[in-house]
C-alpha cells in the first residue's frame, strides 16, 4: 500500500469512528433520559437501572475506542528496491583513545533481514551503529553499500533531529516528496497535532523527539533501518504501534534494544554480539539476556 492509499484509508477509517462515537453517544443519551423517567416509578425502578447501565456499558467502550484513537496506525510504506545485501562492512574496528571499543568487527545486512545487537553497556552498540549510518568513521575496515541502499538511522540522542527547525520542517527534509499535507498527516498519527508541529525540534521532551524522529523514519522510504534504542521514552500506546509497524516493515531492521518486547516483535534471524563481533541465529536465551542486561 502506497502512501496515498494509505492516508485515504485512515481518513476513512477516522470518519467512520467519528460516527460510531456520536450514535452510541445519542443513544446512551436516550437510555439515561428514559431511565430518568421510568427510575420516578417504584414498578420500574428495576427497568430504569437496567437502562443505566446499558448507557454505562456504551459510553465505557467508547472510552476505549477514544484511548485507542489518540494513537493511530503506523505503517512503513515499501521500501526503496535494492539489492540482495544492500549493507555489508568488514574488519571494523573503533578506540576511542587506548581505549578499544571492538575490533574486527564483519556484518552482511541482506535485503529484509531482522539482525540484533546486544552488549552490556560501553560494548559499542551506538558506535557501531553511528558507524553503519557513516555518521562515525572506524579506524579500520570499511563499508560496502549495496545497491540501491537507502539507511534510514535512529540516534539514541537524537542527533539526527534539527533542533533549530520545527517539528514540521524536520519531517520535510526527512522526506523531499512529501507534501505539506501528508507531512502534517503523519505527524498526525504520532500524535503532533496543531500549532506542536511549528515547535522547534529543540523544545521537545524525550517522548516527543522520539515520536518526530520515528515518523522521519516511516516517510523515508529508507531499505536498511538502524535502530538505537528506540523505544526509550515512549508511551505505551506509542509503543505498541510503532512495534507492530516494525514487525510488517519489509525492510531489513538493525534494533539495538534493551525492551525485551521491541527485540522479540521484530522476530529477528540473527544477533551480533559486541565487543567480539560474534554473530549467532537467534534464540530465546539471547532474549533472556537481554532481559538481564
Ligand atoms: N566520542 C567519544 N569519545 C570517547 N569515548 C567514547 C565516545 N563515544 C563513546 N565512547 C565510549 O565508547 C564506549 C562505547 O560506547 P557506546 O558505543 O555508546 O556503547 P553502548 O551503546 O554499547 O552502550 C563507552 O565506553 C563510551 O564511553
Ligand atoms: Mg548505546
């Protein structure tokens, strides 16, 4: 589903909520009035209090839906067509000073792929990745960009972010095509509505530079994303989409993550572990150490 699709479809879907809320709403009225009535009458009183709490039951699902609406769905459109391995560096290696990050460090991103990399704290993870993004450069090795290969890079500090410029024209430059329309669409279902997205990007807490850098991403029609803790800072409902997006991103996804939850909806082959650069198939025993670590 393409992007315009896509938005048409949420607008209807958003219309069509919009006019369940009011019948159910009507008719809750209608139930509280007659109870009301009826509720006067000693024969009725067992009639008007069953009304009562139909008309609860209505306006508590509602609620629900209400709760459930204040996040919409996100969804990674298809990615940029590239190549069998659009990623692939060998022999990387990183100190900072005499200190050595890690050494020797190969990897092969194949198109689609679901990698993992865990490691304790100070193991390397945001410099590799700041590496993998060419943000860093490593003192040895080097990469080898694939055909076709669009990254798309999620900063743990986001520094990927502009903080001078707003919110809106951060999702601007994130994505040339988009118009200003569909740009203040999206920011949309990441919750930025009205005068939050003239913002400046500098302004923002933690929760809400996480939500702008994360709808960077979805427009950017990127085939390789580097993910750096991404789910920190966010609100559960947040969350929850944004990891149900990643599980049917067709993408290939690189997550360094401590939510054990994020690691396991992404469903991933392969896990590199650092500072040893050692690469395994994943199993569960990976997640149980990263629910230690
Ligand atoms: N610019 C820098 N200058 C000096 N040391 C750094 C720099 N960036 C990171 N480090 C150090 O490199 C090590 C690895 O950091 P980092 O890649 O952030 O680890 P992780 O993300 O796995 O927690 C840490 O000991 C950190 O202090
Ligand atoms: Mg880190």
């Amino acid at each position: 589903m393409g992007w315009k699709q896509y938005l048409k479809q949420r607008e209807a879907d958003e219309e069509r909520r919009k006019k369940e809320r009011t019948n159910a709403e009507r008719k809750a009225t209608a139930l509280q009035l007659q109870a009301a009535k009826f509720g006067a009458k000693a024969t009725k009183a067992a009639a008007a209090q069953q009304m009562v709490r139909r008309a609860q039951k209505l306006l508590g699902s509602l609620e629900e839906v209400r709760a459930q609406d204040r996040v919409a769905k996100i969804k990674f459109p298809d990615p940029a067509p590239c190549g069998k391995t659009p990623l692939m560096a060998s022999n990387l290696s990183k100190s900072y000073g005499s200190l050595e990050i890690f050494t020797a460090v190969d990897l092969a991103i194949d198109r689609g792929s679901k990698v993992v990399v865990i490691g304790l704290n100070g193991a390397g993870k945001t410099t590799l990745l700041k590496i993998l993004a060419g943000v860093d450069q490593p003192d040895t090795g080097k990469l080898e960009p694939g055909h076709g290969l669009k990254i798309g890079y999620f900063a743990q500090e986001h520094e990927t972010l502009d903080h001078q410029k707003s919110v809106l024209q951060n999702m601007m430059f994130a994505a040339p095509n988009l118009n200003e329309t569909d740009a203040r669409k999206v920011l949309g279902s990441f919750l930025f509505t009205g005068d939050d997205v003239d913002k400046p990007a500098g302004v923002l807490s933690g929760g809400e530079k996480t939500r702008l850098a994360l709808a960077a991403l979805v427009v950017s029609s990127a085939n390789v994303l580097l993910l750096d803790e991404p789910t920190n800072n966010l609100d559960p409902a947040s969350r929850e989409e944004i990891l149900k997006a990643l599980a049917s991103f067709q993408g290939a996804v690189v997550l360094v993550s401590h939510d054990v939850g994020a690691v396991e909806a992404l469903n991933p082959e392969r896990v590199l572990i650092l500072p040893d650069g050692v690469e395994d198939l994943w199993n569960q025993s990976y997640a149980d150490l990263i629910a230690l670590s």
